[in-house]
C-alpha cells in the first residue's frame, strides 16, 4: 500500500464553481484543492496532490498526520 492510499480522496460536482472539485480532508481541511470539468481529471490532479503533500511532509522531517477521515460506509464486495 502506498501511503497516499491511507487518506480520503473524493470528487464531486460544485454547482458554485460549475466544476468537479477534489478534496482530501485529512491533508487539506479547508476545502477543494482543484477543480475540473470531468470527474476523472479532477481525481487525478488530486492525487498528485496528496502525493506532493506527503512528499514534502516527509522531506521536512515531519510526521504524516493520521488519517482520520472515513467514508460513510465501507465497500461491501459482491
């Protein structure tokens, strides 16, 4: 498992921006960090963004934060 795996990634449509928004609350908690016209560009400059957070996390020396954030639900295999 890749560490950016452990947090929270989710896309959804903003009607304000007329645009997808990501986010990921654990590494950016006051909000969006970018937006797209499709779901799919939007999920993938998202997780070049937690990959860069987590980066320069560790390249300062800090500690990861914990990831804390959960969806509502958990995937049930069919």
């Amino acid at each position: 498992m890749k560490p950016e795996d452990a947090y929270l990634k989710f896309v959804q449509w903003s009607d304000e921006d007329r645009l997808y928004v990501g986010f990921c609350p654990d590494l950016f908690p006051w909000g969006g960090i970018c937006h797209a016209v499709n779901e799919e560009d939007a999920y993938r400059d998202l997780c070049v963004h937690v990959r860069d957070e987590l980066v320069q996390i560790c390249e300062e020396g800090r500690t990861l934060p914990k990831p804390q954030t959960r969806p509502m639900r958990e995937a049930v295999p069919a």
